[in-house]
C-alpha cells in the first residue's frame, strides 16, 4: 500500500519541490494549495452550515479566491471571496469592511464601494480561512473592455477601448467612491482597473442553471495531477478558470461602477510599512517607502485618467528584476514624462547619483551598461505627458477637452504632494461635474 503524500510546506517551492505537473491555463497557481494559502474549493461546495453554495468561479488574487455563491437564506446570488489561510490573521481587510459597512456618512460614494454582507471562518486542510461575502458583481473594467458590444466601438478610431463618455462615467463613479473612503479616514492603497468592477443587473430572476458553471461550461474546469501520482488532500481535485458575469452587466448610460477588494487599504492612522499598489501606479513618495497617505490614492487615480481616456497605461514599469533598477527604470520614466525631479525628491533617492549630477541634470537616461560601441544617437528622446497623450488620445476628442484632460492631468501628477488635488476638490472640477453623454448629475 502506498504511503500518504507528506504535509507540503507553508513556503513557496521551489521548481524541485513541485508537486504537481505543471498547469498551463489561466488560473491561480497549483502549488499555492498548500498549508498557509488557499482553501480548495469544488462545485457544490457547502459553507457556514450550509447557507453558501458555491456555483461559479468569478476570479483569483495573491491573497484570495472569489466564488458565485448561492444564498439558500436569503435566496439570491452573492459573491464569496476566501482569504489565504496566512492572511487571516495579519489581513486588514475585514476590520476595514466592518468600519465601512457601519459607517453612517451620508455621502453619494458609498455606493460605489462593495459593502460586507457577511463574514465567517472556515478550517479547510490549509488552515483557518476568513470568509468574506458580497453582492455579487460583473468583471472588472480591465475585462469590459476586451467585451465591448460593436455599438460601443469608434468606427472612426481603430483602437478598441471605451469611449470617452463611459470612460469619464468609470473616473467620476470611482472618484466618489475615494472621496467617500478618504472622508471617513480610509485609503484604498491599490486604486486599479482591476478594483473597479460593473454591476451585474438582474441576478435574483435568473434560473441556477445559467449561473452553474459545471452545467454551463464543464470545458473550464482544469484538470491536475501530482507528479507521484498520489492523491493530494491539499488542492482541489480540478481547477477552474474564471467566469465572471459579464452577460449580466448592461452597458449603457445606466451602468455602475464600484470600487472592490480592500486587502490593501488602510486606515490614515494606522498607514502600513508596505502597499500593495501596482508598481507602475506608484506616486514617487511610495517609491521612496514614505510614509503612505490619501496622496497615493490621488495619484493612482491621476494615472488611471490618462489609461481609461488613451487606452495605454501611462507608466510602464518591468518588476521581474533587482529593485533598485526597478525604482531607478520608475524615476526616469517620471522625469521623461513629467519633467525635472525636484532636488528634495532626489536627495532622497540612494542612486539619483547615477543618473543626475549635483545640478539636477540628467546624465544617463538608460538602466544597466550599454555594450561598447554603442551609438548613443540610438536612444531616443521619451515622449513628454503632453506628447503622449496627444499621440494616444480619442480621434476625433475635442481640442477644449483635451486641454481640460491635460490640465486635470497636470493638477494630479506634481512631485509635490502637498500641491495635489484632494478627491473632494476633483470631484468639483467641471470636466468631471459635466452632465450629458451618458454622464449623471450628482451633488458632493
């Protein structure tokens, strides 16, 4: 008789110690079924004494499965979401829901954050689990687009991306959502295309069979094996790539925008040694490991105008390798774009010397060594904001809103954060405030 499989370890392993062969579909990683991380999950899975069955896979994250459940209580569709078993314990996420979802603000924003409905434990054979519950919502705006209806396409412009009115309906509707959270003392900390999710409509009529991921798409359900061929009580028997509910989401001048997952987000009193943020969303304090407030928010946000009016990221920055040459490919990235970096911010920054003299003037625009030889006409000169959005922005977007764009654009982006705009203060510009294409009126 064959001996059980010994307890994998709670650390990652290394490609040797893998213990089964490798998946190739787009899922969450095998190996992060072990003690310490997630909980597997199958169809028809039970949760809190039955009330939660689990349906559909609606996504993944470092820390986090999320699930369509059934609510056979209530009797309607929720959202599941299941923490890493090592979050439980150290993640701020379920204090900060709580605080929010008590918080008594009269303020339009709150409905644009996913509120907690519910909250629980749950042992599996990885550890204790925090299980947080919500309504259940369409994908992200970094899905959406990918599905946009042919009505909603420029049939002058060949690029596929949102057009500019549903773009400046995601940026108002989110921007409510921060100036809620920043007014009652919370910063989001991850402000992303992925946390901001459509919601789906309709949900309560719609019969079980056509949520039923198994019934409904059985060629998503990945299979898996351990490479000694025993059977594995740590991951789930199959993995299952992500079906979000993008035929409930209705894209037209109704739709709504709520800004999801706090896993990063924290309180201004209690800022942590570490953000979650997207390295290439990182306001130059953050970089820096300054102490993080409101500010990064605000300039997340700033970054996400430029992307969700152009349909390009504004900063592109590569984290595979060392981080100082990450922080160092960021610095210059900010000072082709935006302009001199103040002599405050590069006394701050350890390898500024590399690349700026004692003056400020840059010196080297490149990371790493060239091979010698090299010509140095090859490198060309970065594009500045105003260039790039010039070379991206809508065809056919007016010359006013593009000076508005800029304008807004420029109030974010200063190196000084002291000089940004606070989200209340955007909230009233008039490119924002703007009624009609698809755009609705709210009062701050």
């Amino acid at each position: 008789m064959a001996s059980p499989p010994l307890t994998p370890s709670n650390l990652a392993p290394a490609r040797s110690e893998w213990r089964f062969f490798p998946v190739t579909a787009p899922t969450e990683w095998i190996e992060d079924y072990r003690p310490g991380k997630f909980h597997p999950v199958h169809f028809g899975d039970q949760f809190k004494d039955r009330r939660y069955r689990i349906l559909r896979k609606l996504g993944y994250g470092a820390y986090s499965t999320v699930w369509l459940a059934r609510d056979e209580q209530m009797k309607c569709y929720v959202a599941l979401k299941i923490l890493a078993a090592q979050s439980t314990d150290s993640d701020n996420e379920p204090s900060i829901l709580k605080y929010l979802a008590q918080h008594t603000l009269s303020h339009p924003g709150k409905y644009h954050i996913i509120v907690l409905k519910d909250s629980f434990k749950h042992n599996g054979p990885n550890g204790e689990h925090t299980c947080l519950v919500f309504t259940a919502m369409g994908p992200s705006t970094a899905t959406v687009v990918e599905h946009l209806p042919e009505e909603l396409l420029s049939k002058i412009d060949p690029k596929i991306w949102y057009p500019i009115w549903m773009a400046r309906s995601i940026l108002q509707q989110a921007l409510l959502g921060i100036d809620f959270l920043h007014q009652i003392g919370i910063v989001h900390g991850d402000i992303q295309p992925g946390n901001l999710l459509f919601l789906a409509t309709d949900l309560a009529s719609v019969e079980e069979t056509r949520l039923s991921q198994k019934d409904v798409m059985p060629e998503s359900m990945v299979s898996i094996e351990r490479q000694d061929g025993k059977v594995d009580r740590w991951a789930p028997k199959y993995l299952v790539l992500n079906q979000p509910l993008m035929e409930f989401v209705k894209l037209d001048s109704n739709f709504v925008i709520k800004i999801s997952d706090m896993g990063g987000a924290f309180f201004k009193d209690k800022p942590p040694k570490h953000l979650v943020t997207p390295v290439s969303l990182r306001s130059p304090e953050t970089i820096l490991k300054e102490v993080p407030t409101t500010n990064q928010d605000m300039w997340s946000f700033g970054c996400l105008i430029f992307e969700f009016i152009t349909g390009r990221p504004l900063f592109v920055v590569d984290n595979a390798g060392d981080e100082n040459e990450t922080n160092d490919d960021h610095f210059l990235q900010l000072f082709s774009t935006l302009g001199p970096i103040p002599m405050d911010i590069l006394s701050k920054w350890s390898r500024a010397n590399i690349y700026f003299n004692s003056h400020g003037e840059n010196i080297k625009n490149y990371i790493g060594n060239l091979l010698e030889g090299f010509d140095m006409s090859l490198l060309e000169d970065q594009p500045t904001l105003e260039e790039l959005f010039e070379q991206y922005k809508p065809v056919g977007m007016e010359r006013e809103e593009s000076r508005e764009v800029m304008r807004i654009l420029r109030w974010i982006l200063q190196y000084d954060a002291s000089k940004r705009p606070l989200s209340s203060e955007l909230l009233r510009d008039p490119w924002f405030v703007r009624v009609g294409g698809g755009i609705s009126d709210f009062v701050v």
